[in-house]
C-alpha cells in the first residue's frame, strides 16, 4: 500500500480527503516556495552586504595608503630639513675652523713681532737693571717673560674659543634641528 493510501486511509477516493490532500500539497509546495523566496532574500542581502563591506575594505585601504604616502612625505621632508641643518652646521664649523687658523696665524706672528721687540729691547739695554734682586731669566730678560706669558696665554684663549665655537654652533644646529622635527 501506499503512503498517499496509508495517510488517505479507506477513503482515498472520497472527495474530502482529495481535497485534503490538495490542500496539504498546495500548503507544501507555498512552504516550499515562502522558504526559497527567503532563501533567495538572505542571499541577495548577504551579497549586497558583501558588497558594501568589499566597498568598504578598499576605502579604508585607500585611505591607509594616502595617510602612508603623506606620512612619507613628511618623513622626506624632516630628513632633508635635518641634513640641511647639518651641512649649514658643518659649513660653520668649516668657516670657524678656518677663522681659528687665521687666528693662529695672526697670533704666531704677533709672538714673533714681541720676541723680536724684545730682541731689540735686549740689544738697546747694557744688562740687568741695576734693582733686580738676582740675575734669573724673569730678572735679566722682562720683556721676553712678558712675551711668552702673553702668547701661551693667547694659545690657550685660541684653543678654547675654537672649542666653544663647535659647540656652541652644534648646539645652535641641535636646536634647528629638534625644532624642524617638532614643527607640525
């Protein structure tokens, strides 16, 4: 037996029960139809959300890789700022370097100028004066004295000018420098 003549029972053939199970077909097959019409509703809203998040995704990496191309540039621009700042620093040094020398120059011939005065002054004199207490170097020659303390002085206020200059012109550089990376 079959199951429509199982469900039906004896009365497969009566009208009711044809009806009934018309019915219960019609109600299948609506069920059948409600559920692929949602079916084909949650695709079409699962594909449109895949679409938007797709949209979505390649805004947000657009957005990253122009935030990363600005971010470049001002990265190259603080670098360039900072070798800038650095050759200008080293230039300075340069040029301090070179006014230390002249300095030097300057100097050398100046000590040579006050030992040959004192030359001179050694010949013009006949000796000693007469009130020095003894005849050491500072009491038979003054001048020549007078002219070395004099130029070590000056050699030491050389050396040290010339290293407060590079530090005081890489300090000015250092502050250049931090204020380029600083600035906005």
């Amino acid at each position: 037996m079959s199951i429509l003549a199982r469900i039906g029972g004896a009365a497969i053939g009566s009208p009711p029960a044809l009806w009934a199970l018309g019915i219960g077909a019609a109600a299948a097959i609506s069920a059948i139809g409600v559920q692929t019409w949602r079916l084909h509703s949650l695709e079409a809203s699962c594909a449109q959300r895949a679409e938007a998040w797709a949209e979505e995704r390649e805004r947000l990496a657009n957005a990253a890789q122009a935030a990363e191309h600005r971010q470049r540039l001002i990265e190259d621009q603080r670098r360039q700022d900072v070798e800038r700042i650095a050759n200008d620093a080293n230039d300075r040094i340069a040029a301090a370097h070179a006014a230390a020398s002249a300095a030097d120059a300057a100097r050398d011939r100046m000590q040579l100028a006050a030992q040959q005065a004192a030359a001179a002054a050694r010949r013009r004199g006949s000796g000693p004066h007469p009130a020095a207490a003894s005849s050491g170097a500072a009491a038979s020659d003054p001048i020549g004295v007078l002219a070395d303390v004099l130029g070590r002085a000056d050699a030491a206020a050389g050396v040290y000018a010339a290293i407060a200059d590079q530090r005081g012109l890489r300090g000015q550089a250092c502050e250049r420098a931090y204020e380029a990376l600083r600035a906005p």
